[in-house]
C-alpha cells in the first residue's frame, strides 16, 4: 500500500501542470499587474504608441543595453554590449512606416508586490518578417502611479 501511494504522489507530481505555479515569494497581485504591462507594452507596439511606450519606463535613472550575440557580425571596434534608451525604441517604433510587432514566449514574470522582474523569448517582427530574435528581461518597480520598466536587456541576433 505504501509503495502505490508513493508511486501516486510521484506520478502526480510529474503530471501537475508547474507552469502554472506561483514561486514562493512571488506577489500573486504584483505578477498579475506586472503581466498586464507586459501585453500594454506589446500592444505599444503594434500601435505605434510612442507614448505609451514612453510612459511604462521610469523617466529618468534606467537602462537599455543591446547584447549581440555570438552569431552577430560587427564591425571592427563595435562594442557587443550597446547601451540605447527606451526613448529611441519609442521613436523608433512611432515612427517605423511598416507594420512593427514583438511576439513574447516563455514569459516567466516574479515579484515580491515592490520590484519585480520579466524573462521571456521573443521575435521582433516588422512587415511580417522576423528581423530579430532572442532573450529580454526586465526589472520593474512600483511606483506611485503604478509599475514602471527600470531596465531592459536584450539579445540581438
């Protein structure tokens, strides 16, 4: 009896869904809200919302750092680490001419109800194509008017 209630909880245990567990720590409030920046900032972008995007960021003390990758040719002298601002990404996308979108995957978002942090996949897409793929994070922290992004990194190619 023993033994088949102990192969039971070990089935179980493989067979329950982990990605939907909440980590130990994590402000389930705090995650939620984090989790409805995270869609503003993809709807940002496929609105061309300068704005918007403008807005999600801490005005001012943040930071923005490209990472080219291994398989990312540079020109001599390029540095891989390339620090840029939220502000260029928002002009950048409210000024783009062509359909502009960042599809996210793997999002895995935690927080203690103060700071909290995003992981995630994506595919940056403009016109339809994919023009770049890779690995963000960010770190974000409640404010008085709600979350905001105190930096972001991403990979580049």
């Amino acid at each position: 009896m023993k033994r088949l209630l102990a192969t039971a909880l070990l089935l179980s245990a493989f067979c329950h869904p982990l990605a939907h567990a909440q980590p130990a720590g994590d402000d389930a409030v705090a995650v939620a809200e984090i989790g409805t920046i995270v869609k503003a900032f993809q709807a940002a972008i496929v609105a061309k919302d300068r704005a918007a995007l403008e807005a999600m960021f801490l005005p001012a003390d943040n930071s923005w750092l490209t990472v080219a990758s291994d398989a990312v040719k540079r020109k001599p002298g390029q540095p891989r680490v390339r620090p840029s601002s939220y502000r260029q990404f928002a002009e950048f996308v409210g000024n783009s001419k062509l359909p502009v979108e960042e599809r996210f995957y793997n999002v895995r978002i935690h927080s203690n109800g103060s700071v909290g942090a995003v992981y995630f996949d994506f595919d940056f897409v403009e016109d339809g194509k994919v023009t770049n793929r890779g690995a963000e994070s960010w770190h974000l922290v409640k404010t008085e008017s709600g979350w905001k992004i105190s930096s972001m990194v991403f990979s580049l190619g």
